[in-house]
C-alpha cells in the first residue's frame, strides 16, 4: 500500500531524525513531497541559512549519515503530478 507524506517530514515535532530514516525505510512504498521544514533543512544544510530559533535540525545535521539523508531529501519533488491512468 503506498503513503503519501506531503511535506514538513523534518521540524514538526522532536524526533526529525528518526522521522527522516522511518520514512526512507518505507522505500517505493513512500511517496514525499517537499514542504517549507524539508527545504529549510536543506538551505541550512547547504550553508545559505542559518538554523531559526526552534529548529530541531542538529539532529540531522550532526548524525553519522547526515550527508545520505540531506542527498535523500534534496532529491525529493516539492510537487507531485500524478497522471490518471
């Protein structure tokens, strides 16, 4: 059965990091789109911005595989257009 996320996967609640792995664990079964939390992640990850006050990024950023999960992120959609079949 597949699962829709739709956005925000990162900083809506304390545990980011284990959210983040949960979901790639799900493999094809997960489909994810990118919401302002996920791109903030990555604009932080990237250097262009620094963490807001309130933000539970260190996690991820500061894990063992921080590069794999930032990859796996930046290579989401922020749309998905699904086509009738």
């Amino acid at each position: 059965m597949p699962l829709w996320f739709a956005g925000d996967l990162i900083n809506r609640g304390p545990k980011s990091l284990q959210t983040l792995r949960d979901v790639i664990a799900l493999g094809p079964r997960a489909t994810v789109v990118l919401g302002n939390h996920d791109l903030n992640l990555l604009s932080v990850a990237a250097g262009l911005h620094k963490p807001k006050k309130g933000d539970t990024l260190n996690e991820i950023l500061e894990a063992p595989d921080a590069a794999d999960l930032i990859e796996w992120v930046r290579h989401k959609p922020v749309a998905h257009l699904r086509t009738a079949s």
